[in-house]
C-alpha cells in the first residue's frame, strides 16, 4: 500500500474531500505505476481517482465507532516525534 496514504476514519474535525481526493490520487499513482498519466490515458486516470474518492467518501461516511475521535493535532505530533527519532 502507499506509505503516504494516511487513516482518515475517525478525526475531529473529518476528512476533508480534499483529503480523500489526495488518498484516491496516492492509491491511482500507485496502482497505474506512473505520478502522470500520458495524454492518452488522462481521462482514465482521472475517472479512476474520482471513482475511488466516491467510494472513500461512502465507505467513510458509513463507518460507525465507539472509540471518540482523534485530534488531528494529536495525531500529528505524535507522527513527528516519530519521525525525529526514526530520522535522527
């Protein structure tokens, strides 16, 4: 799976459609092997991403959980305290 495509289920404030558009273009760069798709086939990679963003959008949407939501402050923090340390 991309490394750069990221959890988006249950954060305050939610996903963004910016955010799942992001996750969809990850997920089409990496199933079609290419960051840019030729002339020919940019019709087909741009269904592709607003197809998969749709059913991101539905899937997130439909999900339920007992757990409260993460701060995306957080969460992010967290992330670069990560990083500092794996990096360093």
């Amino acid at each position: 799976m991309c490394r750069n495509i990221k959890p988006l289920f249950n954060f305050d404030p939610p996903a963004t459609d910016q955010e799942i558009r992001d996750a969809a273009l990850q997920f089409v760069r990496n199933l079609s092997g290419t960051t840019k798709p030729s002339r020919r086939n940019e019709a087909a990679f741009e269904h592709a991403i607003v197809s998969i963003a749709a059913c991101a959008r539905e899937l997130l949407d439909s999900l339920e959980t007992s757990h409260p939501p993460h701060n995306r402050e957080e969460v992010a923090a967290k992330a670069r305290s990560r990083n500092l340390t794996r990096f360093a």
